[in-house]
C-alpha cells in the first residue's frame, strides 16, 4: 500500500488544456469550418490527409497550412461540430 502510495504521489498530473482561440477573423473562421464541415460531410470519414487534399481541390485560401487545418480540425472537434473516430482499418485516425 505504501508503493502505491508513493507511485501515485510521484506521477505528474495530466496538463489542463485551455480551449483553442483562432487568431483568424470570424468571418475567415464560418467560411473555413463551413467547408471544412461540407468536406467532411459529402466525402465521409476523411484522415487528415485526405481532408487536407480536398481542401486544396477546393481552393480555399484562408487555410494557409495543413497545420493550420490541424488547429482548425481540433478546434471544431472542441466545439462539437465534429467527432474522432477510429475504424480501425489503419494506424489513421479519421474525422466525421
């Protein structure tokens, strides 16, 4: 008991993560996660990947990055707009 004491004492705490704040206009940001969103919505589960070549099919200039998708992705997934699910297929996560 006492190792075990001493083990959950000595672990750090999980960081607390502070919701995701684009530096992006409003506007910018309803036009990125609008078709961000249709993307998703039309193609089905998409990796990243595969998320981020249909965003540059489609053009969208405000996206500037594929990191900047990333950011855009996690912050929809903060807003419940959009969910993470594994199929398991691969080592891919895929969005919904």
């Amino acid at each position: 008991m006492f190792g075990s004491m001493i083990r959950y004492f000595s672990t750090k705490p999980k960081p607390k993560m502070k919701p995701i704040e684009l530096k992006t206009s409003p506007e910018q940001t309803q036009t990125i996660s609008r078709v961000t969103f249709d993307i998703l919505k039309e193609h089905g589960p998409l990796t990243i990947g595969d998320t981020w070549e249909r965003v540059k099919e489609v053009g969208l200039r405000a996206l500037t990055s594929k990191r900047h998708m990333k950011i855009v992705l996690r912050w929809m997934r903060g807003r419940q707009n959009i969910r993470l699910i594994c199929n398991h297929v691969g080592p891919h996560k895929q969005f919904l």
